[in-house]
C-alpha cells in the first residue's frame, strides 16, 4: 500500500510536470503566434509606400518620412518581408530605405538628420564621409570605377561648395558682372551685334544680372547643389552598399523590388565580371544614370532659378571647374568660343575667348565632356597608373577638398579673357 502510495505520488509528480510543461508551450506559442501577429501588422505600415524623399528635396530622412531610420529595426522588418514570401515590389520602399541606412551608418553619416538645404555648414562632416566612402569602395574594389571617379571629383564638388559659402560672407559675387559685361562690349567692338548675340546664354546673363545677384541666391544655389549630392548618393550607394555586401543576388532582390531597371541590372553584371571592357561599360551606364535621370531636371531647376540669376551662376561654376582627374581638361578650355560677326569695316570677322562655349548645367553639354574627358582618363588612371591613383585617394579626404578651391580663381580667370581674345578678319 505505502509502495503503491509512493508510486502514485512519483506518477503525480509527473502527470503535474508534463501538465506544466504543457501549458508552457502553449503559452509560448501564443506568444509567438501573438508576436507574430503584431509584426505582421507593423510589417503592413511600411508596404507600398511611395518613394517620396527619392530626390533628396523633401528634406532630412531616407525615402520616406515613415520608414524607421535604424538599421536593426529595418533588418528585422526586411527579413519578415522575404520569410512572408512578399512580392519584392510591395515592399521596395522598405528594402530601398534598409540599403540607404546600411550605406550611410557604414560612412559615419547619420541619415535622420541630413538635411542638405541646412547648408554647407551642417553638411560639411557628410560631404567629407560621403566622397570618402566613395574612395573607400574603390581602393577595396578595383571594380567599382563609378564610385572611384565621384569620390575623386568630389573633392572639387565639394571645394567649390564651401568657395559658395565664403562667397555668401566675403565675396561679392556681382564683381563678376562689370568683367563679363566688359567682355561682351569688347565681342560687340570687335564683331558687332551678330558676334555678341552668339555668344553663350550663361555669359550674357552674368554681364546684364551678375551685379544683382544676392548672397540669398547663393544660399538657394548651394541648397539646390546639396540636394543634388544627397540624390546622388541615395541612388546609387546603396546599390554599391548590395553589391559588396550581398553581391549580385542583392541587386536583383532590388531589381524584383523596382529600384532600378533591366539596363541597371545588366550594368552590374558586367562590372561583376571583372572583364575591363564589361566593367568600364557598366560604370559608364551608372554614370549615365547618374547625369542623365538622378539629377538632370534638378540641374535644369538651378539653371533657370529666378531667371538669367541661375544661368549665369551655373556659368560662372562652368568657368571656375576643373577636375581632379590627370589629363582632363577643365570645362572653360572643352570647347572654348569662337564667334563670328562683322567688324566696322564690313569684314568677316571670327572671336575666339579661351571661355566655354557651353554651360555645366546642361545635361548634353556635360555628358559631351563626361565622355569624352572623365570617362577615359579615369579608366586609363585605375587601368595603368594605379599606384598613383590609389595614392592620391588614401590621403584624407579633408585635404583633398581644401586643395580644390575653384571658385577662389574665378575673378582672375574672367579678368584674364579681357588680355585673351583674339579676332581674325576673312
């Protein structure tokens, strides 16, 4: 009896256990099942949003205003998506907004707060980690020639835009306006009214509105340039970011997902290759994208800002630039000006000015330059002086940006056409 006491009371013991056991489970699984449940429905607020903020114009933040700017958080919530077997399209936003803050937390850049119409002042420290994560990409991956020449260029870029600041506290930039108008009168003495009315648009604008231009309109410009940069860097870093983290299969989830389209896609698998020719085809093709749909409009928006005000200041820009790449030729001598028109005396007369005869901001100018100047000599740099190249992108990015200082020259480089022109009579 006292055994069979004993017994029952082992069995309880373990009817009691298996009991408990059980109800643990259950009240696991509830809580999986409830968790689960709640993930879902905070998966479902970030499908199919809209790529608001994809231009970079709306201000601070990524893509758009809802999606979370923490990298775990947007892990987790990508990886819900792809376990929930979702169409990559419905949750493009979200995967777009997961590569921009997986690339801009790899750069030392804090995307909530990147707003590029604060102005250069509060951009300066991203200006600086943006080209140097470009650079970074580069000496890391022979490859990725995209990224390589933007961090190179953007040493200039990024000169010329603290020569905007300097010119909104201490340099007046209606100064400009008494040199052009005095070139324009010299083409009109020379070849008269047919010579001065083929000259460039961006010429004539500085010398009829150069001296109304206020450090307000500076401002504005250097916002709108800003804007350009975070575009730029949204669109295409978080490309870089897949590929080197996630190579191919990466971009083709951003692919499915609408990010980009078939002829992007194809750029990628030929720099994936590593053959020279695909991969020079490929970074090409990026760059393409970048001039040609990133920033085109924007560019044309800076261009016509309150009139001849920003065809002459992207003029002036186009005068100042010159890249940092070995053997480009700066823009003002890619095409320099040659006008006809008639001297006094009836003759045929032809101007040269060593000034551009064409403007930055205007997208099939500039992809003229791009391809004919860029494109090879970069290639030609990583392809044969590597050594050299690679050099000049490990020195700190904030030297390379302080050496390159365009529009400190630009003064003196318009005073200069005045000793420069030259006419020859036919």
């Amino acid at each position: 009896m006292v055994g069979a006491l004993k017994r029952g009371g082992v069995v309880n013991k373990v009817l009691r256990g298996s009991v408990c056991a059980a109800v643990a489970v259950v009240v696991a699984l509830g809580s999986l099942v409830g968790g689960g449940s709640a993930s879902a429905e905070s998966l479902g607020r970030y499908l199919n949003l809209p790529l608001v903020n994809r231009d970079a114009s709306q201000g601070q933040g990524g893509v758009h205003p809802a999606l979370p700017t923490d990298p775990g958080t947007l892990h987790r919530l990508v990886e819900q998506a792809r376990d929930r077997g979702l169409a990559p399209s419905s949750y493009e936003a979200l995967l777009f907004q997961y590569w921009l803050v997986e690339t801009t937390t790899r750069a030392g850049i804090d995307l909530a707060s990147w707003n590029p119409r604060d102005g250069v002042g509060a951009n300066h420290q991203n200006l600086l980690k943006s080209y140097r994560y470009y650079e970074d990409l580069q000496l890391a991956h022979r490859e990725l020639q995209w990224a390589g020449m933007g961090g190179l260029v953007g040493g200039d870029f990024g000169g010329g835009l603290l020569d905007y600041k300097d010119a909104t506290e201490i340099f007046e930039f209606s100064r400009l306006q008494p040199v052009a108008h005095a070139i324009v009168a010299r083409a009109n003495e020379l070849a008269g009214p047919q010579a001065v009315n083929s000259l460039p648009g961006g010429l004539r604008a500085l010398a009829r509105v150069g001296a109304k231009i206020t450090a307000d309109d500076l401002r504005q410009v250097q916002g709108q340039i800003l804007v350009m940069q975070k575009n730029i860097f949204s669109d295409l870093m978080p490309m870089h970011r897949a590929y080197v983290v996630g190579g191919l299969p990466a971009l083709r989830e951003m692919h499915e997902a609408g990010i980009f389209d078939d002829e992007i896609m194809r750029a990628w698998e030929g720099i994936a290759s590593k053959d020279p020719a695909a991969v020079a085809a490929g970074n090409a093709r990026l760059l393409q994208r970048e001039q040609g749909e990133v920033i085109k409009k924007q560019w044309d928006a800076t261009r016509n800002y309150k009139g001849e005000v920003g065809e002459a200041m992207t003029y002036g820009s186009t005068v100042a630039a010159a890249p940092s790449v070995a053997g480009v030729v700066p823009p003002r001598s890619f095409r320099p000006m040659e006008v006809e028109g008639r001297a006094p005396d009836g003759r045929r007369a032809v101007v040269s000015l060593p000034l551009p005869e064409w403007n930055w901001s205007v997208y099939e100018d500039r992809w003229l330059y791009i391809t004919d100047q860029l494109l090879p000599k970069y290639r030609a740099q990583v392809e044969y002086s590597w050594p050299e190249l690679s050099a000049a992108m490990r020195a700190p990015y904030f030297e390379q940006m302080e050496t390159h200082r365009p529009t400190r020259n630009l003064l003196p480089l318009m005073q200069s056409v005045l000793t420069s022109i030259k006419v020859t009579y036919q």
